[in-house]
C-alpha cells in the first residue's frame, strides 16, 4: 500500500522495496503542492491510463506501476487491481502530467489538501483523523439467514 507524505509545501508518494523494483524508480516522487490543479477519486483507475509503460510494469488487470509515456505527457501510475484511486492532475511537474494512485485514503488526500498543514511531513491519513475529516462508513445491515430446512424422513 502506497504511503502518502503532506506537508506545507509538498505531497511525496512514499514507495516500498517492491513498488521501487517494479516501477523502476530508484527513490519517491515528490510533488510541490503549487504544481497540483487538480485532484480526482475514481473508481476505477485504469481508465485513466494512457500511454505504454516506460519504464515500468504492467500486468492487465492486476498491476500498472511506473512512468507511462504518452503523446499527452508522462504519467506516474501505482495501481493495483480495480480499487478506489486518486488522480492528481500537475502542471509544472518536472517529470510527470499526472499521478495515478491506488489508496484507500483519497478522499483524506482530497481534505488534507484543503487545510493548512505542518511543516512537518505527516501521513495523510493521520492528518485527516486528526482533524475529523474523515466520514465514518455506517455500519453494515446483516440480513437475517433462513433457517435450515429440516431434512426428509426416510
């Protein structure tokens, strides 16, 4: 799972072993938080790629991690089978147009962004806890079961 760092001037996407490995990346990438315009949640990342993997790995369905090129711009991509994601539109970026990022904090992401934040980096998700901005998911309805039958008489 990707780790997301905020502070007051930049957001860095924080990757393990692994995701460094498969997108071939040799460190995080950082965003300066003037060069993002806009931040999207979708359910559904991969259609929002665009362009072939270069460097980078791409299982269909599975995995898509690493810079994507495209006539339109270079992408960075971390997404894992069909989870909620974030797309974060950059202008200015050195390196990339847009980040796509499968986390299960986006809509923290989306808040954090909003407020004014340390100067330390903090992780997003504990920036949006803290502040309780985080809408809590009702509780679940069972339904109730129907008892089982009883079986036939022999």
């Amino acid at each position: 799972m990707v780790t997301l760092l905020l502070d007051s001037t930049q957001l860095e996407v924080v990757l393990s072993a692994a995701e460094r490995a498969m997108a071939f990346r040799k460190g995080n990438v950082a965003i300066e938080r003037s060069a993002i315009t806009k931040v999207q949640l979708t359910d559904d990342a991969w259609t929002w790629l665009r362009g072939v993997p270069s460097p980078g790995t791409h299982v269909r369905g599975l995995i898509a991690m690493g810079t994507w090129r495209s006539a339109g711009g270079d992408d960075f991509a971390l997404i894992r089978r069909r989870r909620p994601s974030v797309v974060i539109d950059l202008d200015g970026h050195p390196d990339f147009h847009r980040i796509i990022l499968t986390t299960r904090h986006g809509l923290a992401l989306v808040q954090a962004l909003h407020l004014e934040v340390d100067e330390e980096p903090a992780d997003v998700a504990e920036i949006a806890s803290e502040t309780g901005t985080i809408p809590a998911a009702p509780p679940k309805k069972s339904k109730p079961r129907k008892a089982p039958s009883p079986a036939p008489a022999v």
